[in-house]
C-alpha cells in the first residue's frame, strides 16, 4: 500500500476539471509569505500518499516535508518508540494499532478545530470503538485485505481463504508481508478469527500457515499489484486498492472483495505523537488531504475505499462502480477488523518466523 500509472494524469485531469477555480487543485490555502514556513516530518504506508500531493502541499505553504514510509503497523509501532523522541510529527495507524499507541501514551490529543475539513468524514467512519469522539485520530483511508485471482492462470474459481492451499495454485500465491494480516487470516480460514488468542487455536494456525508455504511465489506490502499485472503470480491475498490497479492493468485480475470468511478490514488515520516538532504544520498537513479536490485525487491514483464523502462526489464511475474500492456493504459486514491481541502477537510473529524460512 512506488510505480506510477499513466492513469494517474488521466483521473487527476478528470478531478481537476470538476473544480473549476481551484488553485493547484489542492483547495489549501495560497499566496501570502510562506518562507520559513518550518518542517513536517511523516511516517506513512508505502503506496498511499501521491508523491504529487506532497509536491502541492509544499508548494502552496512553503512547509518542507521529509517523509519515510513502512510496510506494516508494527514495524511503524518499534520505530515510533525507539527512534529519537519528536523525529515524526504524522505518523498513518491502522484503527487497532490506534488503540495500542493511545493506551502506551503515545500520541497526543487533537484539536479538531484546526482540522475544518474533518468534517468531510462520513459519520460512519468517525468515533470508531478504538478512538471514541476522534480524541486522537483522523479517518484517511479505508479498505481491505482480500483475494484476487488471474482467470487465464489459475484453473480454479477462488472465493475462499481455503483455496489459497489447494494443489491448483501451488507456486502461484503472493502474501502480503505483513505477519498480523496473513496469521490473522489463517485464523479466519480456520474459524477462529483474525483476532485468535487460544493455544489450541495457535497450534492449528500455525501448522496450516506452515502447510501453505508450497504454494506461496512472493510476499509483497510495497507494490504486490506489479506481480498481478506482469502475470507472475495467479493469486494474491492483498490490498484492495492494489487489487483495483492491477485491474486496470490486467483485465484477467478477478476481484474477490467478500471472500467466504469475510475480507480482513482497516480503517488508517492520521495521528500526532506525542513529542511533535511540527503539531502546527501537522494540523495544516490534515486538513489540507481531506479537502474533497485533494481526497479525490488521492483515491484517484490510489483506490481505496474514500471515508471522505465530499471527495468521493467528485470521483467518477471506474472508481464507484469498483467491487473493491467502493464495495457492497455486505463487505464490511462479513469481515472483521484486527484488534490488539496482547502477548500472543509474539507467538504471531515466531509463527512467521519460521513460515518464511
């Protein structure tokens, strides 16, 4: 979730077209002295925040912005306490690691009054169980970890979670790389959960996830849809928005949004640690990719599921009509979210260890 697509240009002309008087298509605020405007230093998904909307953004305030990307939530989670206090001022967490960094103390409170376009935010995506009132998060991007498959290379229908172990596939599987998503979903495979603690639970999990590895090609966070498109793998358990590019790409790529045990769902926010440098130029940063002509060009490049309702007015029917950008409710009725699971992410991560010997 950093290859760009000619269709980037395309969709931007598109949303910029909509927005007639719009300076930079980014709707932040312009003119007026913006030297010394100071730093931002992000911490974001790889994948997820055009490197053109960052160009903007530091055009338009003149604020310089370093950012670093990671792969996976726990890997943001060590650097974030063991790096050199203050070095982040934006760091992107999925909705249960939110929950983790707030009870570790590490993130600060927010002041949504400096964050105007918060109100952008469909209701149903604001005061989520692991952040009541938005205390300390703001609502980015959604979607989910589920199943694709290459019709002209995989001799079976993929529908389940289960199909992923069948000799049909074997060496045509890419994994996310990202421990807590894939354990997590041979828990759901198993009908445990994404969220399975129990030893018992633990034992079978791990034999299954040991039992897949003939049949895995790749594990790729960064850029798994590269994979799809060039028909080096058949079969991907991944993100949605990934998914939908190499759609785009790759007509035979076959999306399977609501897999039978129910896609593995995310809702990633913005939060401000706790020793931020920048808090100013973080609360700017906000609320400047969740105006409707930003957020939408965002989606446009890539194509999550857009928790922003004025930005998903302006996008256009390949991006509504996508199965996995913008899927059916039944999607997130069926599947389930990640919450923390304590000491037992170790036994998660040992597990991984030795799948990926």
């Amino acid at each position: 979730m950093k290859k760009r697509f000619l269709v980037r240009a395309l969709a931007m002309a598109v949303v910029c077209a909509l927005l007639v008087g719009v300076v930079g298509c980014g709707g932040g605020a312009t003119g007026g002295d913006t030297a010394d405007a100071g730093e931002l230093n992000l911490f974001i998904w790889t994948e997820y925040i055009p490197e053109s909307v960052i160009d903007d953004f530091q055009a338009e305030t003149g604020i310089k912005v370093n950012a670093t990307t990671y792969s996976s939530n726990e890997d943001m989670l060590n650097k974030v306490k063991t790096d050199s206090p203050g070095t982040y001022d934006i760091v992107q967490p999925s909705d249960y690691m939110i929950k983790m960094m707030i009870e570790q103390n590490l993130l600060q409170e927010l002041d949504l009054s400096q964050v105007p376009n918060f109100s952008n935010i469909a209701e149903q995506y604001t005061n989520q169980e692991y952040d009541p009132g938005n205390k300390y998060s703001v609502p980015y991007m959604a979607g989910m970890a589920t199943l694709c498959y290459n019709k002209d290379l995989v001799p079976i229908e993929i529908t389940s979670y289960a199909d992923l172990w069948k000799p049909e596939v074997e060496g045509q599987v890419l994994l996310l790389d990202d421990f807590r998503q894939v354990v997590g979903m041979v828990g759901q495979k198993d009908g445990f959960g994404i969220n399975a603690t129990e030893p018992d639970q633990l034992t079978q999990m791990k034999a299954d996830l040991l039992a897949l590895k003939p049949n895995v090609k790749a594990f790729d966070s960064d850029n798994p849809k590269s994979l799809l498109i060039s028909g080096e793998v058949g079969v991907a358990y991944t993100w949605s928005a990934e998914i939908a590019l190499a759609m785009r790409e790759n007509p035979s790529i076959v999306p399977v949004p609501n897999p039978t045990e129910g896609a593995g769902l995310f809702l990633d926010n913005f939060a401000i640690p706790v020793e931020a440098k920048n808090v100013e130029n973080a609360y700017k940063f906000m609320d400047y990719i969740l105006s409707p002509e930003v957020s939408a060009s965002i989606s446009a490049e890539y194509p999550y599921v857009n928790p922003n309702a004025a930005a998903v007015e302006l996008l256009d029917d390949e991006y509504k009509n996508n199965p996995v950008s913008n899927p059916d409710p039944a999607v997130f009725q069926n599947g389930q979210y990640i919450q923390p699971i304590g000491d037992v992410l170790e036994e998660y991560n040992a597990m991984w260890t030795e799948f990926k010997k």
